[in-house]
C-alpha cells in the first residue's frame, strides 16, 4: 500500500512523500524553497520516494531520492531540484521545446530515447535539468554548479537562461502545447 506522508503546495511545488525520515523530508522542501523557480508551474502532485536506489531519477510523476543523498543536507539540494526539473519538462514541454533547449543549453540529443549511447552531460534534458537547478539557485553550495559537474549547468548564463525560461513559460500560458512528450 502507497502510505503518503505530507504534500507541499504554493512555490515549493506540488509533492506527496513515500517513505523518509522527517530530516531527509526537510531536505526536499529546503531544496525546493531556495530556489527561486515556481515548482508549482508542474500541474500535477509529484511522489516523491525516498528509498536506496544506485541512482537518483525522474519519470512523469515520480522522482526517487536515495536517503543517504538527502542524509548530507545541504549538498543534497541541486540534485532534488534537478530531479524536479525533470518533472518541469515531462508535465510541459512539447518537441519544438526540447529542440529549442537542445541546442540553447548544446546538447547532443534531448534525452536517452533519442540515442542511449551519449554521455549524460550530452543529454539536453540533463543539461536543461542541471542548469534549472543552477539557474534558479546559484549557490556556491550548489552541487550543480558548472565546475562540480563537467560544465553540464554551464551551456548558458543562469541570467540568459532564466530569460529563455520566462519566455517558454508565457508561450506556454498564451497557448499550452498539444501534447508533452518524454
């Protein structure tokens, strides 16, 4: 039985937790609030899972964080926030906007489906995730700095992309795409 605990709202974004403890819980919600993005631009409630895995990972609704992860506090937020950003694009972004992305942010491909065999900072969508994390919170505590993570938050200032962003995200309030794709 899925056994939720807690749902967040407002700007912090729409969330429900599976599993955790309150500290690792915290870390969410901390990492969430710093930003300055609107998480809550994601229409739907996320799940949140907070479970061991060998990797964190987002599918459309669904994000998995390892507690040992969230267990290091403060390093742990630019990766909660890459991982809903993630989210950002499953629940919003169309195929023109992945090519718009793609080749402001220099991808290779949008995502794995697109060609598996690409390094992950290669990937748009990656590129898109880790730059939204570090666009929105540049921190020098920040994980998802440009020098911590091969340059893959680095294909466009935090200020040109936050531009790109706003504009994307009127286009959408104008007129929402017909059909998201992964």
């Amino acid at each position: 039985m899925l056994c939720l605990s807690g749902t967040a709202f407002a700007i912090g974004g729409n969330y429900a937790f599976q599993g955790g403890t309150p500290y690792q819980q915290l870390q969410v919600r901390s990492a969430l609030n710093v930003s300055s993005f609107n998480w809550s631009v994601v229409p739907q409630t996320i799940t949140i899972t907070i479970s061991p895995l060998p990797v964190d990972e987002a599918v459309p609704g669904q994000i998995w964080l390892d507690p040992n992860l969230l267990d290091s506090g403060q390093f742990s937020w630019g990766t909660v926030q890459h991982e809903f950003a993630h989210e950002v694009d499953f629940a919003l972004f169309n195929a023109a906007i992945h090519a718009q992305l793609e080749t402001a942010l220099g991808g290779t491909a949008w995502c794995y489906a697109d060609n598996p065999a690409l390094a992950h900072n290669q990937y748009g969508c990656e590129r898109f995730a880790s730059t939204l994390a570090w666009a929105y919170w540049p921190s020098a505590q920040n994980s998802m700095k440009p020098s911590m993570i091969a340059g893959e938050s680095g294909g466009m200032t935090p200020v040109a992309f936050r531009a790109l962003m706003t504009s994307i995200l009127a286009g959408l309030a104008a007129t929402p795409p017909a059909a998201p794709t992964q």
